[in-house]
C-alpha cells in the first residue's frame, strides 16, 4: 500500500496536475449540464455514458502521460495503417448518429466515431513527419517536402469525406494541419498557393463532396432568407439556440428550468446545443464559466508545448490546441448563428463518450510531454 501511495504521489509531482484538474473541473459542469439537458428523456443513459467515459479517459490521461510519445511514434507506419482502416471500415458498417453522416460504428448501445479517435493519432503522426523533414531533408519549406504533407493531409480528409460525409470532422483535421504546418515553420507562399489551389478546388469539392443538406447549412447562416424561408429547415436549430440564449440572460432562469432546454424546443440540446442550455440557466455568467474554462486549457496546452524544448513535442500541443479552439470556436459559433451548424460538440462539455475519451487521451499526451525531459536533458544522460 506504501509503494502505492508513493507511486500514485510521484505521478502527480510529475504529471500535469493542473491540466488534469481543469478538465475534470469542466467535466464536473458538463455533467451538470447534461444532467439538466435529459432531465425530460424516458432514459438517464446519457448520465451514466458521460460518467463512465470520464472514467476511461481519466485512465488514458495516466497511461499516456506515463508512456513516452516518442517511443509510440516511432511506430508511425503501424499506426498510419491503424488509422486508415479504422475510418475505412465506415464504408461498410458506418452507421447514422443523428446527424445524417455514416460517422459512427455501433456496437449495441455503445458508438465509436472513428474520426474523433484518429485525431489523437494524426496530431503525433503529422507532427512525426514535420520533424522527420526538418531533420532528414531540405527542410519542411521545400517543394518535396510540402507536397509530402500535402499528400498526408489530403489522404485523411478525402477518406472522412468519403467514407462518412461528416465535414464537421474534416475540418478539425484541416485546422490542425495549417495550425501544425505553420507552426513548423512552412513558408507564407505555400499557403497562398494552397489557398489559391482550394479556391479552384471549390466548385468540384461543393457540387460532389458535399450533398445537399450540408451546402444548405453552411449558407444558412449567412443567407437564412435564401435558404429556409420559412424558417422550419435548416435555420430552425440556431433560431431555437438563440432564443434559449437570450432568454437567459445574465443569471440565467435556474438550473432545470429553462423553457427551451425543458422542451423538446431545442434540438440536439445535450450535444450540439448544450451552450444554448448553459445560456438559458445559467445566463451569461454560466457561459463565461465554460469559455474561461476551455481557454485556460488551451492555454495550458500551449504552455507545455512552449517550454518543451522539442520540436516535435511543441508540434503536437499545437495540433491539439488548434483541435480544441476549432471545436470551441465553431460549437459556440453556431449557437449564436454565426457559423454552420455542422455537429460539432463541445469539448469536455457536451454528451458524447467519443469525443470525451479522445480529449483526455490528448491531453494525457500533453501532459506526458511536460513529464518528459527536453532534449538538451536526454543528450547529457545519454
């Protein structure tokens, strides 16, 4: 029981205590959250899915700050080949979780998101690869070299659009890869050129990679008349999350009993709209809760990966920080009607065992790396 203790004593002096308490902190109020958001379901499963996957990622947060990412990254072709097969099986058994997107594989009551889970690994991967080009080759600036990152991204967000049609993932994976890359130090000219490229992509990405539904949802926030006259289409979710916001006000109507958030009103409201409910009852003084919360986190991550000393380890807390204010950004954004309403949840917050798993996953590597010595340390013990 003593070695246990120490054991268990040594890890938090090394690992990030911090990062870890924050993350629960914001899944403590989620839970909350959710907790109000179900209160009128016939079923408290949701409760005790949160429950258990912040059980499991609190498992992975010590596994993976314990075990060195560099050691897992040197066996990158394995995981390479782990991740492709595990969003093409999508293909054949991808099923619909709401959202009209073949994103999920199913096995009974419990869903997987094989994007949400790949995510972790494309950061270490990608990052892998910057520094593998910074070191091996001419740079990551040379014409090889950006064509090889090119390639890398292209395989994976063409494969989630293919296999799934969710372009809410596959623009989390584009935002971590211009984060990523331009953090490595990649010239301003190649991203006109690549901007100048997808411009001239568009129409064939719009007219045959996205259907219908999605195109009307990315307009609709811009051109609601346009697209949904009558206001019962697409436009319906944002203009139900807006009123539920703005009836909360400052302080909120209490904690369960938000018009909106108490009805079957608001859609989606324990996932995509769970922002909307924290507005309705807990105000704006709720809301701003949940943003410090988010951004300290980023912060934090941002912090580690600065004083990292490791090329390849500052790359990774990039690619996860960029995942998480995408993810903020966009969730938060489309409850206000400003961005697309793309299903997008927020992190640690809303309902989704996936998306809480995969988060811990990734911030347990974060914190790994602030167990890790830097490099100048490796080389002197070495």
């Amino acid at each position: 029981m003593k070695r246990v203790f120490i054991a268990v004593r040594d890890f938090f002096k090394t690992a990030d205590s911090v990062l870890l308490a924050l993350c629960l902190i914001a899944c403590a109020y989620g839970l909350v959250l959710i907790y109000s958001a179900t209160l009128t379901y016939e079923t408290n499963q949701y409760m005790i899915i949160q429950a258990v996957s912040v059980v499991l990622g609190i498992g992975l947060f010590i596994v993976l700050s314990i075990i060195d990412i560099d050691l897992i990254a040197e066996h990158w072709l394995i995981i390479l080949i782990f991740d492709v097969l595990f969003i093409a099986t999508l293909f054949k058994f991808g099923v619909e979780g709401g959202t009209g997107n073949k994103s999920w594989l199913r096995f009974g009551r419990v869903g997987i998101q094989p994007a949400e889970v790949v995510k972790v690994t494309f950061v270490v991967l990608y990052a892998k690869q910057l520094a593998w080009l910074r070191d091996t080759k001419n740079g990551v600036g040379s014409i090889g070299s950006v064509l090889l990152l090119a390639a890398h991204f292209a395989v994976m967000f063409g494969l989630i659009l293919l296999t799934s049609r969710d372009l809410g993932s596959a623009l989390v994976y584009f935002v971590i890869f211009l984060a990523m890359t331009f953090a490595a130090g990649v010239g301003l000219h190649w991203f006109l050129i690549g901007g100048a490229l997808i411009v001239a992509a568009s129409p064939f990405i719009w007219n045959h990679l996205l259907n219908g539904n999605q195109r009307s949802r990315i307009l609709a926030p811009y051109f609601p008349d346009a697209v949904d006259p009558t206001g019962l289409g697409v436009t319906w979710h944002a203009s139900q999350s807006k009123l539920a916001l703005a009836s909360g006000q400052l302080t909120g109507q209490g904690l369960t009993h938000g018009t909106q958030s108490q009805s079957s009103m608001l859609p989606f409201k324990h996932t995509d709209f769970i922002f909307a409910v924290t507005g309705e009852e807990l105000g704006m003084i709720g809301c701003v809760a949940v943003i410090v919360l988010l951004v300290l986190i980023i912060i934090r991550v941002i912090y580690v990966g600065i004083r990292s000393n490791s090329y390849m380890h500052m790359l990774i807390c990039v690619g996860y920080a960029a995942m998480l204010t995408f993810q903020t950004f966009e969730n938060i954004g489309m409850c206000l009607g400003l961005t697309p309403v793309i299903g997008l949840t927020l992190p640690l917050f809303s309902y989704g065992g996936s998306s809480v798993v995969t988060t811990f996953a990734a911030m347990g590597i974060v914190s790994g790396i602030r167990m890790r010595p830097s490099d100048e340390l490796r080389r002197h013990y070495s």
